[in-house]
C-alpha cells in the first residue's frame, strides 16, 4: 500500500500505523528525557545564554493611558555610569504580536495607548545601572486628542462585530424560549486573566552581520522569526531564533513582543549583543491579557430536559483595530444540542492592554459560564446535572449538521461519576455540614476544539541505529521532548535512550509551534511521516512491504522471518528524511474536540464565605494518549488554572485610566500549594483518525474548559449562594450565605 | 555583652562568600542582589529570577541552611555565608533523591520554578527534622507530621503556574518517607 503523501490531511488515516508498531513506547508515563536539566538547574532558558560582551537593556513604560511621547530627556541618562543608550526607534512595537500573526504588530511606540505601553528602551553595562537609569528617564507627553474609553461596559464604547467570526443562528431562539418548559436567562461576568508564566519575556539579541540570532523565550518560532523580521525591515531568513527551554507561555509567548524587538534595535545600534528581560510588573502591563467578558446565557429545554434553545452572547473587549476577540462561545458551538440558537461574541473598544490568547482562548471562560449555567438549568427542572448533559448531545453538530470525529463525553461523565463518588452528592443545597464548613460537590463538562496547524520535522536514522528528531517546536512544559521520541522510537523500533530529540532552533525546519494544544498532534504527525518515509527504505533493502515490515529493539525483520539488525541495513549511512502535514479537508468535514468531565468537592465556611477546593477528579477523552505522564500533568495544570479562574484570578484596571492596578503575583492571585488538593486524573482510551495520524487529540488546554464551573456548582450545591461573578471571592458569598447557626437549611 | 568598638573597626569584613563549596568574591556594585550575583557573575543561572520581588519562590537558594529568596537580598550582605544553590544539591548525571524524585513523578512541567521549589523542599525537610511548626500544625508544641496539608502549606511560598502542586507533593512524600525526616 502507498502512504498517503499528500502534506494536506485530507482523509482520515485508519491505517493507525502506531497501534501496530512493536516497540511499546508509545503512550507509556515515561519520564521527560530533559527531566534531569530542568531539576538540577542546567537547562538554559532564553537570558541566561553567555554571550562575550553583553549589556542588559530596561524598558521603560509610558506613564500616561494615551497620548503622544514628545520629548525623552535622554542626556540625563547618558551622563550616568555605565548607560550606553536610550533607545527610541520608530521600530519598537506598542502591541504584542498574536499568535499566528507572521507579521509586526503595531509598531511606532512613541503613540501610547494605553496606561504602561513601552515607550523607550535603556541599556547599560550593568542591569542595576540600565535599572536606575529607565526609573530616572524623563518622557514629555502630549495628551490624545481622541481617547477611547478605559471601562468596556462604560458609555460612549464603540462595540464592533469581531472581524473574523459571525453569529451562529439557527431557528427562533425568542420563540423557544417563550415555549419552554423550563428555561433560564442569566448573566455572568469573568474578569481579564493573565498568563503569567513564571518565566518573564526574556530575549539576548545578536547581529552577526547582517544575520540576526535571538535567544527568547517564544512559543511559535517559525511565525515569530517573521514578526520580528518585518518589525525590522529584514527578509526572515535572516533571523534565527533558538528557545529549547521555555519556561511557560500560556498564550503570552506565541507571538513576538517588546523585549525581543528593542533588544534587536539596540544590539545593532550598539553593535553588540543586548539582553533585555522584562520585569514581572511589565510582563503584567505590556505583553498580553485575556479579555474580561460579560456573558448572558439563554437556555431553553422541553418538558424532558432537552434543550430546544440554547443563547450564548458575549461582550469582551480589546484596543481599536486588534483583530482577536476572544472566541468565548466557541465550545458551545458543538457541545449541545438546542435548533433555535443564536451565539455571538463582540467587542469593546478601549485603552487596557492587549488582549489576547490565555491558554484555552475562548473555553476557558465560555466554558465556565455554560457550565454553571447548565447547573442552574438542572436545578430547575429538576434532575441531575449529569442527566441534563447526556440527554443533550447531539448527533451533529447543530445548525450546520457537521459530524462528530469521536466524542468522549458520556464515557468520561461516566467513569468520572464512579471514580468521584458522585452519587454521595445531594441534590439540594445546604445538606451537608462539617464544623463551621459546609460541603458541597458540583461537576461540568470539559470540551475544547482541536486543531492541526502546518508542521515539519526532520528524522534522522543514524548508521550506528540510533535516531535524531529535530524540529523548531518548542517545548514549554508541555512535554514535547518526550513525545516527539516516543513516536520515533514507536516507529523505528528502538528502545527510548536511542532516540534523541533536540527542539526549538529555528535552524531546523518549522514545527506546528506550542498553542491552542495543536503541537503534539501536527508536529508529531509531521514526525511520524518521517519515520514513515524511512521505514519505506528500510523494508526495501529488507525486501518486504513497509507495512510489514517489524522494527523492534533495532532490529529488522520481514514477514519471512528475515531478520537483520539496523546499522546492518544502514551500511554506514544515515537516513534523513523530513515529514510534512498541513491541515486539509477532515478539518472541516469533521467536528473535532476533546472532551472530558470535571467534578469537585468544596468546603465554603459558613461565616465568612471562605472557599476550600477539597478534592477534584477530571476524566478526558483527547484521542490517543502519546505519554500518560505528560498528558495527565496536562490535565493536572489545567485543573489548577480553573482552581484559580474560580475562585482567585482577577486583573484590576482602573477604570479612569486603564491602569493594571495587580500587576504582579503579590496582587495578581494564581493557585499557590496550599489551594490545590488531591487531583485525580483519569485517561480514557481514545482513537481519532479524523485529528491527526497518531490518532491523537490536543490535551494542553482541556483541563481548564469547564473546571471552574464544576467549582461554582460545587459552592453552590454546599451553601446555595449562586454566584455569576467569577472569581467567587469572599465578598460576593457573604451576603447571601445562610444562617450559620442553622445545621441544615 | 559590650563591645570593643577599636576592635570592631579594625576587622575588615568579609568581602567572601562560599557558594556550593567554593569562595567567591562579592560584587562591589552595593546594588546587586544575591540573585542576579549568582545568576550573571558566578554562572549559577539554576536559581530563576520569577518576579525579583519575592513573590513567586523561584529564587530559592539555601544560606548557612536556610530557604530565602535570592531576590530580596543584597549579595553584599552574605561576607562569610555558606549558600547552596541547585547546582550544589545534585547534577544531572548524580541527581540528588529530592531531584530523582520530581523526575519520576513528573513534578515540574516547564521547569522555570523548579530548582527553587527544590531548594525549598530541602529545607522544608530539614525544618521539619527539627520540629518547626506551621500555620496548619493542629499543635504548635508537638514534633510535626508531614501531612499533604502541611507540605502545602510549606511549599506555599514556591508558585508553578504549570499547576504540577500534586506531582511536586507526591514527590517530597516519597523522600520524606524514604528519608524517615519527621
């Protein structure tokens, strides 16, 4: 049989040529080969390259929302020991690139924006002396002559269609709702989100000629080589960058940002190499947020609980111009059934930040917000919130009658269900008290699409049978060194230690990069072509047919029983190959998502509303599972973050000026040890021909798309106080909390 | 106790520290912090600058035995300190248990916290060898147990945003049971 050459995924691949490999890495919990580094502190992440005669640069920020810089005291600064610069170039960038973008972002940073946009850059010997010069520096300013507002939901926002998405509409949502049995219609509010990765941006940039090399901290290369080339002026091809540790991204790092760009102009200024790392404070005002959202939910459901209506319309909010609007109903495209549907996101025009990718764009507040929202629908009509989700899965895709590729839902509500102890849970509120805490569990659902984006990867079958992948994917926790060489190694039939991968260099040809949970499952499929293509060599010289053809522990053997070991076969050679998937036709003929189920159990305190996550199990369906170590820690940090959305993580804008008010993590609250309890895990076993070749889905952001949704159900099955504001803060449980004295209500 | 002031003035201070077992000369520039000292003077860039506010825990390094964050403190105060970092609890090659142990069970993801939630993990241990309590000892007299609650409580100044809490816990449960620390 001939291999499907094609780089378009056009077909479904149900060869599932993993699942008949003989090596039997692929999918096992194997430790991360770069584990060793990364705890004895010897992976080098993006400032801590030594390169001879670095100087450190420091941004410094506008300190007004809007206006135009119109003077910079620069001589101030430079009479100071050790300042070599201040550097102030049309080039240097005002906004974050977004993910994908292959082009600059808005450049000209002299125009602010808004309140903390970087205006000029400061480079000195030392950081202490670039430091005190950036707080020194004096910026004139002439205020915008035409603001736009700083509070999305003020008057006077201009409010747009985003350009890249319509409304979904289907039948007559009014009507449905008018008929119904039962339905609500509620409002619910997600403040802005950060990603903060605990790594801040961080680049070392270098001219060797006319060459540029960057050491970053990035999460798409191949796409970040081109912003920072046109924000440059320079053809791509002169700009390397190399990132093979990245310590976290989350959505700030796909594309390229101020550090990268000011310490690329002031290196060729200086003619030496500038290191430029953002502080943590300019991490939180600069690179990128996730949009707040205002979200009103209609659901509309017949006498047996099937939705006949289903509303989801949501107003986010980013500066004028910016493409992204943050996809918020874009899981509840698929999830659920209901004809009569109208779902629709727009946006707000204002002065804050960028808004941007936070892991799980869209999801991960759309998910939240339908799932408290389905809870409440349960409640009213009367049955378990599980039941409401399993009489509403339909058999496609509503309105435009897209099939499912698979879907995992019910099983995973099911083995969650068991493995949670769901059917402990009361079914009304305020049943359970311990002490001063009442106790409740709540669950939702987990969806998040998935996506192959454009992939290349280069596998090399060395003579001595050893094995080298190579690719600029990146790495930023997600656990791709692992993955990467257990396909090969599945492929090849070789025992893990012979295969070595080596990733983000964009020397090596472009991987699918780290984001929306696509690298696994496009750069792995681009990896398995690769080892396709040589065992086709292979079995030639073997003389059998490359389907039948058994690599296992380096050696060869043919269905005769012809057996020889590989550098026998290799004579000496290498083989190199390079493999190529783009997406094709399944994406669209196919309705592709991971799924899963969240359940929880909280304690709320019955006098100052306090709320402790007890426990959490999550079961997800993501196709194939390529390492059950990595992916299930996928899923455990997914969880975390929706720990996090329920109940701590909120971005504070000053209203009259657009000013991040908690912009580090003293203000900014992400879950610490003490908020995380014992997370249970479960990995179902999944094949989805229609995602990828390795039967595989993206499981990066699945674990947060619902998760803090299955928290505020729990609050509410404990004590009966609904809240639709996230986070679920103290504050807005105590006023409505019971009669603490009262043992049941 | 009084003090012979003539005595005092007449000692220079140590101008020295010993960083994993080896003497190094403190900065001059009074600015420098331990943690860009051992990051970009000494090479040592295992301990991670987070937040340079001590509000994330990725600084971690051990002096004279005790966690702090490298962050908060001027290299210049350290003359005569003994401060271990990362690079002195274990290499790649000969990883220290507490290293083994995130490895197996997979406590880290992107690994920029790492070596600070290791650092601190080891002197947590060494604290609760020698009976400190915590905000979540039931009694503060009493030698503590190395309940879950209590290792999160004292790893709760050391963030991951990768969220890898429960693996880093199940790791220092390990050691701590193989280690027999409480």
């Amino acid at each position: 049989m001939h291999l499907p050459l094609s780089d378009m995924y056009n077909q479904p691949d149900e060869r599932n040529r993993l699942d008949h490999m003989r090596q039997g890495v692929i999918g096992k919990p194997l430790d991360r080969p770069e584990g060793p580094l990364k705890v004895s502190g010897t992976a080098t992440y993006a400032a801590e390259w030594r390169i001879a005669g670095c100087v450190d640069g420091v941004l410094v920020l506008a300190s007004i929302a809007q206006g135009q810089v119109s003077a910079i005291h620069r001589d101030d600064v430079l009479a100071r020991e050790g300042v070599l610069a201040v550097i102030a170039d049309p080039a240097m960038t005002r906004r974050s690139a977004q993910g994908m973008a292959a082009k600059a972002p808005q450049q000209d940073a002299a125009r602010v924006e808004y309140f903390g946009q970087p205006v000029a850059l400061v480079v000195a010997q030392t950081f202490e002396q670039a430091r005190d010069a950036a707080l020194a520096l004096r910026i004139d300013y002439t205020d915008a002559s035409d603001p736009a507002p700083f509070d999305p939901h003020g008057s006077g926002v201009k409010v747009e269609a985003p350009s890249d998405s319509k409304p979904v509409e289907g039948g007559d949502l009014d009507q449905a709702m008018e008929t119904a049995a039962f339905s609500i219609d509620v409002e619910y509010e997600t403040p802005g989100h950060a990603s903060a990765a605990m790594e801040p941006h961080a680049t070392i940039a270098q001219w060797q000629g006319d060459n540029l090399v960057l050491h970053g901290s990035y999460q798409m290369l191949a796409y970040n080589v081109k912003e920072i080339a046109d924000c440059l002026g320079i053809a791509a091809d002169k700009v390397r960058i190399i990132a093979p540790y990245v310590g976290g991204g989350f959505g700030s790092k796909l594309g390229i940002t101020h550090e990268a760009v000011s310490a690329a102009i002031a290196a060729r200024e200086l003619g030496r190499p500038v290191r430029v790392v953002m502080t943590r404070q300019q991490v939180f005002q600069t690179v990128m947020r996730r949009s707040e959202t205002r979200q009103r939910v209609r659901l509309a459901a017949d006498p047996a609980g099937r939705l006949i209506g289903l509303g989801h319309e949501a107003l986010v909010s980013n500066l004028p111009g910016e493409k992204f609007a943050e996809p918020v109903t874009q899981a509840t495209e698929f999830l659920y059934g209901g004809e009569n549907r109208l779902l629709k996101v727009e946006v707000a025009r204002i002065s804050r930040l960028t808004a941007g990718s936070v892991r799980a764009p869209g999801e991960a507040v759309g998910m939240q917000v339908l799932e408290a929202a389905m809870d409440e629908l349960a409640e009213k009509i009367g049955i378990d919130p599980i039941d409401l989700r399993k009489r509403n899965l339909p058999a496609t895709v509503p309105v435009e009658g897209t099939p499912y590729s698979s879907r995992m839902l019910t099983q995973a509500l099911e083995e969650g269900v068991k493995a949670f102890g769901w059917s402990a849970r009361q079914t009304r509120p305020c049943q359970t008290r311990e002490g001063e805490w009442w106790i409740g569990m709540g669950m939702a659902s987990a969806a998040r699409v998935n996506m192959m984006v454009p992939a290349q990867a280069r596998v090399t079958l060395r003579a001595d049978g050893s094995a080298l992948v190579e690719t600029d994917q990146t790495d930023i926790g997600t656990g791709t060194y692992a993955i990467l060489g257990q396909i090969a190694g599945e492929m090849l039939g070789l025992p893990i230690a012979q295969v070595t991968v080596t990733l983000g260099d964009t020397a090596f040809p472009a991987g699918a990069g780290s984001g929306g949970s696509f690298g696994a499952i496009s750069t792995g499929s681009a990896v398995m072509r690769a080892c396709e293509a040589i065992r086709e060599t292979l079995a030639k010289r073997l003389g059998c047919d490359e389907t039948d053809l058994a690599l296992k522990d380096g050696s060869a053997s043919g269905p005769g029983g012809e057996s020889r070991g590989l550098p026998d076969l290799l004579d000496g050679h290498d083989l190199v190959e390079t493999g190529s998937i783009k997406p094709g036709k399944t994406a669209k003929e196919f309705s592709q998502a991971s799924y899963g189920a969240f359940f929880a159990e909280v304690a709320v305190h019955a006098f100052t509303g306090e709320v402790r996550v007890r426990r959490m199990t999550g079961a997800f369906g993501f196709g194939r599972v390529l390492n059950a170590k990595t992916a299930r820690s996928q899923c455990l940090g997914g969880m975390v973050w929706g720990i996090g959305s329920a109940l701590t993580e909120e971005l504070a804008f000053d209203t009259r000026d657009g000013h991040l008010v908690n912009h580090d993590l003293a203000e900014y609250h992400v879950p610490v040890h003490a908020d995380v309890p014992a997370i249970e895990v479960i990995l179902l076993e999944e094949r989805d021909a229609a995602a990828s070749p390795l039967q595989a889905k993206g499981v990066g952001e699945l674990g947060i798309c619902g998760a803090a949704g299955a928290i505020a159900n729990a609050v509410y099955n404990a004590c009966g106080v609904r809240v639709r504001s996230f986070p679920l803060t103290l504050d807005k449980i105590i006023p409505a909390l019971p009669d603490p004295f009262a043992s049941a209500v | 106790m009084a003090t012979n002031l003539a005595t005092a003035q007449l000692t220079a201070p140590d101008s020295t520290a010993n960083v994993n077992g080896t003497q190094h000369a403190l900065p001059t520039d009074p600015r420098r912090t331990l943690l860009d000292w051992l990051r970009d003077d000494l090479g040592l860039t295992g301990t991670k600058k987070g937040c340079d506010h001590g509000q994330c825990g990725a600084c971690t390094v051990l002096v004279d035995g005790r966690r702090i964050n490298a962050c908060l403190s001027l290299a210049a105060l350290h003359g005569g300190d003994t401060i271990e970092t990362i690079e002195g609890i274990g290499t790649p090659d000969v990883l220290a248990p507490l290293q083994r142990a995130f490895v197996t069970h997979d406590g880290f993801q992107c690994g920029y916290c790492t070596p600070g939630q290791i650092c601190s993990a080891k002197a947590l241990m060494e604290e609760l060898a020698q009976g400190w309590p915590s905000a979540v000892s039931a009694d503060v007299a009493a030698h503590p147990t190395p309940t879950p609650d209590e290792l999160r409580e004292r790893m709760s100044g050391n963030l991951c945003r990768c969220g890898a809490y429960a693996n880093i816990i199940a790791a220092l449960e390990d050691v701590i049971a193989a280690e027999d620390v409480a």
